[in-house]
C-alpha cells in the first residue's frame, strides 16, 4: 500500500445517525398495552410484557413445543383443589424461570370472585429489582395484570 493510500485510511471517519440509548436500556421491545402513544417498552417493563404474553398462550397453542404454555386457561373452571394449586403453582413457576432475565422467589396461587389470582414475587436478574406481580385469570374477563 503506498503512503498515499495510508494517508487516505487515517483521514477517513465514518459517522452514524443513529441515536445511543441510555446504557440502562439493555432490552426493546413493542406494547400496544403502553399507557404512552410511543408503544415502546424498555427494560424490566419488556420483560414483565413477554412474561404477561407468555401466560396468554394455552398449554398445547404453540405447534413446535406441546408443553409451551399456561395451563390456567384449561382448568379455570375445575374444583380448586391442593393437587391443582400445586400444579398451577410448578406452571407459573416454569413459565417465570423460563425467561433467563427472571426468577421467580415466590408464587402464591388462590382462589377469588371468579377465577385464579397469582402473586408472583419475581427478581429482574440484570437490574437487580425484586417486584411483586399479580395475574387474575378471571372467569368471564380473562387475564387481569395488576402491578
């Protein structure tokens, strides 16, 4: 390579348009739920999105994977019995802990008015925040999300 060349390279700059997000924006994502016209999500409010959608898939809905799902949906009219807690507290359970980002500390499944209410506590692995989330999987409503 001649000087010239050399010269040329060390002149050159390339520059972006690009914005930077804040180096605390680690995941993006897209909510029609948003309470803001943008209908971006960021960081633990994206994860706790893909958790929400997670539980809206039925056991057996995904055609790759069977055992993809929540199982709520199937037995939100059966007794609700010790055997089915236990159940409905290993799905809710699975379906926390299989998102890598999360953990599920503690889940508490019960009984109210016209359904199921699970009390998840859950860490954000990478912001270190312990949060409380509370799902209503109701009879005739479907499934409620309380923060």
């Amino acid at each position: 390579m001649s000087e010239l060349e050399q010269n040329l390279y060390k002149k050159l700059s390339v520059s972006s348009n690009k914005k930077e997000l804040p180096c605390s924006r680690t995941y993006r994502g897209f909510s029609s739920g948003t309470k803001d016209k943008s209908f971006k999500v960021y960081d633990h409010e994206a994860i706790k999105q893909d958790i929400i959608n997670h539980f809206h898939i039925r056991q057996g809905e995904k055609l790759s994977d069977p055992t993809f799902g929540c199982i709520i949906w199937d037995i939100l009219f059966e007794p609700f019995t010790v055997d089915l807690q236990q159940a409905i507290i290993e799905n809710v359970t699975f379906i926390i802990n299989y998102d890598p980002r999360v953990q599920a500390e503690e889940v508490i499944v019960d009984q109210y008015e016209n359904g199921i209410q699970v009390t998840a506590t859950v860490k954000f692995i990478n912001y270190s925040i312990v949060e409380e989330l509370r799902f209503n999987f109701d009879q005739q409503a479907g499934l409620l999300f309380k923060n």
